[in-house]
C-alpha cells in the first residue's frame, strides 16, 4: 500500500509540473592562453604546473608573498597533491614564481 501511495504521489508531482527543470545558460568569458613572464624557470614551471591546472591558478596566486609563500605552495602540490616534481625543480619553479609573483 505504502508503494502505491509513493508511485501516485509521484506521478502527480510530475503532473504538476515541478519536476520540470528550467533550462538556464550563461555566458561564458573566452578563453585565453596565460602567458608567463619570462625567465628561467618559465618553461619549467609551464610544463610541470600546468601538467596538473590552468596557468591561470598561478597567476591568481596572491602577488608579493615571497619564496617562503611559493615553497610552501610547491611543497603542498608535491606532499598532499601528488605532483611529480623533483626537489631541484621545486626549488627552481618556486624560485621563479616568487620573483615574477
């Protein structure tokens, strides 16, 4: 009986018309490249950043945090993310970032 009173309940709440979802868009910004400036480190950081995320994540990083700020940053991404960034490498992307961030 509970089964029947679920299934009539259903089939009047589709009915009704509740169930019926608005189609909603949005517009979407275009897409553009990022752009990091150059120096060395640059293409090291382009290749193994965004290996995992956008440049764009990079580049909205809060600015003049310092190397401490960019170690931390590329300790996290090695430690809790997995990153497969090798101890010299880090230290030479969070050398970059630090001084173009």
């Amino acid at each position: 009986m509970r089964r029947m009173l679920l299934i009539a309940g259903a089939v009047a709440l589709l009915a009704s018309g509740a169930a019926v979802a608005k189609v909603v868009t949005y517009a979407l910004p275009e897409e553009r490249e990022a752009v990091l400036p150059p120096g060395p480190g640059a293409d090291l950081v382009a290749a193994q950043c965004a290996a995992c995320h956008s440049l764009d994540y990079v580049q909205t990083q809060p600015r003049g945090k310092g190397k401490p700020f960019w170690d931390a940053a590329v300790t996290k991404m090695v430690k809790v993310y997995g990153a497969p960034v090798s101890a010299e490498d880090g230290e030479a992307i969070a050398t970059y970032l630090a001084e173009h961030y």
